[in-house]
C-alpha cells in the first residue's frame, strides 16, 4: 500500500502571496477554479493502492475542515489534515506524524510539496523507484542557468540516475537540473530523519561540555527538531546510493507569487484537456458566452452571453460578468461582479469586488514581475470608466481615477 503527504506550510511562509493570503489559506487558492491542493491530490488518486492522504500543515485545522471532508467524499480517498503545532521543517512535520503515516503500514511513501505546479507523473516515479532500489527518489527538472539558483540544484549519473551531489539554492551555479519538491520514499526514511536528531543531539552534547562559547553559538543555530528535507537529509545521503532522480519533460513551475498562480492557472487549464475535459467551458454553448482557449466557469456563475471569455480565464462561485465584457487571462474570485463593457486582462479579481462599465483592469503579462498581473483584493470597487494598469489595491479599496504602476494600501 501507498500513502501520500502534502506539505502545505502555514500562514507565516505565505507573505509574498499577498494580498491574496489574507482572505484564504494559499494552498486553499484557486488555481484552474480548483483549490491548489487539489490538484496534487488529484494526481495522487491515480496512484495504484493509495490508501490515504495526508495534509500537514500548521494552519489552524478549522481551515481545511470542510475542503478535507468534501474532498474524502469526491475522491473517494480519505484525506487527513494533521497540524503540527509548530514549524518544524519538511522533514521534522513528517517524522512528528509517523505513527499515522505508519498506520497503514504502507510500503512507499510520497511526499509533495504544494506549491508547486506539475503533471504530477507519480506513477511513473514509483515504477523508476522501484527498479532502482534506493530509499527516495526525486523528480527533478531542467532549468535555465539563469533560475536555478531559486531552487535545490543536483547532479545525477546519466547513467544509473543515483543522486550524486545536492546543494540547497547555491549561490553558484551548480546544474541547471533542480528538485521538484516531489518525492517518494520507503519507510526508511524515518530512520534517517532520525538519525539527524541524534546526530544533533551528540552535537549539542559536545559543545556543552567543551566551551561556554561554543554553547553560545548552539544556542544561535536551528532548534534540534527542525529538520528540512533538502538541506538535512538530501544533501548529506547524496553519493551513497540511497537516493535516486526521475526527471520530468512536461511543464513544471513553482508558485510563490500571484502573479505564478495566473500562469499556473493556465497550465492546469491546459492539462484538464486530458484529465477532466468536462471542467472546460465549451465554445459551442452559445447560451453562454463566446468561448476561446481553455475556460473554467463555476456552474454557478452568471455570464452573459455577449461576453468574450478567454483564453485563460477562470471564473468561481456566483461572479456575474456583464454584456458585452472582455475577459482574457485572468482569475476571477467568488461573488465578483464586472459591468457591461469592463475589460480585464492578465489580472486576479479578488472575491466580491466590482469592476464598472467600460472600466479596464490589466496587467503586463509579465508573470515573474512585481506589478506583471494586475490585482484587486477582497472587496475592492473599480468605478465606471475607470483604467488601472500594473497594479496592486488592498482589500475594501473604491477607485474612482485612474492609476497605472501603483501599490494601493
Ligand atoms: N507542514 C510544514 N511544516 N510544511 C512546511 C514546513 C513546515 O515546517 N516548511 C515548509 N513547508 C512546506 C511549504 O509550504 C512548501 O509546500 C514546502 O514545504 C517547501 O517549502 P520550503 O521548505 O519553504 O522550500 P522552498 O519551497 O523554498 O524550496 C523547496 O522546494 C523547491 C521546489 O518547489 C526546496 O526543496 C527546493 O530544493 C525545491 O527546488
């Protein structure tokens, strides 16, 4: 059997998400009109013997209450969230849980981090695991030499594709081939994780009895049950073949930023062309609206039907879009409502906020830059006739002039 564990951090790693983490938990973020999370949980459904899955986090558990129980029911698959009370790294929240990852007494283990944004080829990784017979194996990617410095850079053998050298974002470039954040492992892994508590432990012990001043700088270090997967565990078990690598070829993109989660958006969009067709829009429905690329639209959305939707464009629970508005790359948020005429391009609305007739929302396109998307808050109202490019606007703000390449607290 196989059991499957999402990372999904806490509230304090989600502030470059803002302002869209003040209103949902990031992993709770829709992303293709499906919460982030679930889309790795989707994939982890399509591995063979899942017996459940894990959600770790230290989020409070009231958040993910009611996404883990519908969730269970839809898929099928009994999802858990377990909240760690504190940080304790990638690896310490997994160790701290092994009695219930354990319960199944399963033979593999994934692990996946949730912010980040793939095909997810589980399956195949457990497959390529198996014939290498080590204790983990990584999905890893090539990247520019530019980026990879954002990332875990790592040789492997061309050959046996034995992890041989890992570093954790070096500041020099070490290989354009990167870790994933998506493992899977046998339950040997706890073992090591272990081992580096005690290795810690001894470590602590020694300074103590050797010098005050060592004790000093102890003291200043990580705390003995903060452990990171990458750094603790990859870094020094690379080269003893234990570790193995699985490269992807299919997309692959890290979200840390909104303006990430519009592209990623448009990646899951494209991918449900072959996992979940009837999540698209269709152009043919002409009730609805005109339809180009791929389109999400809650079923229970208003649009009207001289709206032109898309490409990527999704739109959630209950927004009204009017006649005649132009929507092209953009995610609009519950309960939004956009007036007769409004454009809004490469740009996030934030849940019930209003856009005016004839107004334009847009943004550059420019995914990685600060002010590329264009984002509205919860609650912001975009008056009529009103233009407002490049820019960022907290919640509960009114725009009556137009602004362009402006933070709006
Ligand atoms: N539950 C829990 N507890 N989750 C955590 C904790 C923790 O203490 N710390 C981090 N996470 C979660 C984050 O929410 C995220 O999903 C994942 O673990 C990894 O986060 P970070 O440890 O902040 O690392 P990173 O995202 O900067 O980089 C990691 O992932 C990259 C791929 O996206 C590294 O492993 C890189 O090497 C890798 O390239």
């Amino acid at each position: 059997r196989v059991v499957a564990v999402i990372m999904v951090g806490g509230p304090t790693k989600g502030t470059r998400f803002r302002p869209l983490s003040l209103n949902v938990p990031k992993p709770l973020f829709p992303l293709a009109g499906q919460p982030m999370v679930h889309h790795p949980i989707s994939a982890c459904r399509r591995i063979p013997n899942l017996a459940q899955i894990y959600l770790i986090g230290f989020y409070e558990e009231r958040e993910f209450a009611l996404y883990v129980s519908s969730i269970s029911n839809e898929l099928r698959v009994p999802v858990r969230y377990l909240r760690e009370e504190k940080p304790r790294g990638s690896a310490g929240g997994l160790y701290s849980f092994r009695d219930y990852i354990l319960e199944d007494n399963p033979s593999h283990i994934f692990l996946l981090n949730c912010d980040v944004c793939c095909s997810f080829p589980l399956a195949e990784m457990l497959d390529a695991h198996k014939i290498y017979g080590g204790m983990g194996t990584v999905l890893v990617i090539k990247v520019s030499a530019e980026s990879a410095h954002q990332f875990g850079e790592l040789v492997a053998d061309p050959i046996t594709k034995e992890l041989l050298h890992y570093t954790e974002k070096p500041e020099t470039f070490v290989s354009e081939l990167i870790n994933c954040g998506v493992y899977v492992f046998t339950p040997a892994i706890f073992a090591a994780i272990q081992d580096v508590f005690m290795q810690r432990r001894g470590k602590a012990e020694l300074r103590r009895v050797t010098s005050f001043e060592a004790l000093q700088s102890a003291t200043k270090s990580i705390p003995a049950d903060y452990v990171r997967l990458d750094q603790d565990i990859l870094s020094p078990l690379a080269g003893k073949k234990e570790l193995y690598t699985y490269e992807t070829l299919d997309f692959w993109e890290q979200i840390k930023t909104p303006g990430m989660s519009l592209k990623c958006s448009a990646l899951y969009l494209h991918q449900f062309r072959y996992t979940s067709t009837h999540l698209l829009a269709s152009g043919n429905d002409t009730k609805r609206a005109s339809i180009t690329g791929d389109v999400y639209i809650h079923p229970s959305a208003k649009v009207h039907p001289t709206a032109k939707i898309g490409p990527n464009v999704s739109i959630s629970a209950n927004a009204r879009i009017g006649a005649g508005a132009r929507l092209i790359s953009c995610i609009i948020l519950d309960d939004v409502e956009i007036l007769e005429n409004a454009v809004v391009i490469h740009a996030i609305v934030g849940w019930k906020s209003s856009i005016g007739k004839w107004s334009r929302v847009q943004g550059g396109g420019d995914y990685n830059a600060k002010l590329g998307v264009t984002i509205l808050g919860e609650s912001v109202a975009v008056e009529d006739e009103v233009v407002v490019i490049n820019s960022i606007v907290l919640p509960n703000k009114t725009l009556n002039g137009s602004v362009q390449e402006e933070i709006i607290l």
